[in-house]
C-alpha cells in the first residue's frame, strides 16, 4: 500500500491510537464515540473538513505539529475515504465504518485486540517504513 493510503487508512487511529494497545474493537470504538463528540465542534452530528482539519493541526508527532499543508491534505485524503455519501460531511457510522476496516486490517493474529507488535506495523506503515 502506498503511504498516501496508509495515511487515509489510518486517519481514525490518530485519534485513539494510545488506547489501540490494550482495547478490543468495541472498546476502542467507544472510546473514539467519546473522541467524535468532542471533535463534533458544531453539534451536528458530523465532522466537516474544518473540525477534522483542526483535530489533526492539534495533534503532535512528538515535539513536532504537523504542517498545515499536511494536515490539509491529510484532510482531503481523509475525507475521499470516509465520506461514503460524498456530502461534504462524515457522520459518526461512516467514520465508525473506517475505524472498523482500520482496526481488522492491523489486528493481523484476528485476536480481536491490537497488540504491541500490530500497533507498530500501523506506526511504519504511516510513518512509509
């Protein structure tokens, strides 16, 4: 897979990655309801590009913030993918949906967890190692 796709692929993880580690599917994707709500900055049960591009521009690679062209073009790729309808805007089932896909392609033993050695592969695989 190219690193462009990883990186659309992988978009929802960003957000509960540090949770991944240690929580099944239906845990993680709890966890990442929680994360859509708060990132849900207007209420409407969607996530335009603005909310998602101001999620990703907060979030640090280390000490590192991502560039805003970065994170503009993270968004769009993002958004290409998840935005099933093409309505400009990704309710939670359609971002829930990626996150499901996400969470099975790297849960490669098919345990039901993303483990320390899984969540590594999904790391190279957005970082292009």
């Amino acid at each position: 897979m190219s690193r462009p796709s990883s990186l659309i692929f992988l978009a929802p993880l960003f957000v509960v990655a540090p949770a991944l580690a240690q929580e099944t599917q239906a845990t993680a994707a709890a966890r990442f309801s929680r994360e859509f709500a708060a990132t849900d900055l207007n209420k409407d049960g969607a996530w335009t590009k603005p909310e998602i591009a101001a999620r990703l521009g907060r979030m640090r690679a280390g000490t590192k913030k991502p560039d805003p062209i970065n994170v503009k073009r993270l968004t769009d790729l993002w958004f290409g993918r998840a935005d099933l309808n093409k309505n400009g805007k990704v309710t939670e089932a359609e971002a829930q949906g990626l996150l499901a896909a996400v969470f099975q392609r790297y849960d490669a033993n098919k345990d039901g967890r993303i483990g320390g050695g899984e969540r590594a592969a999904a790391k190279s695989g957005v970082q292009g190692r």
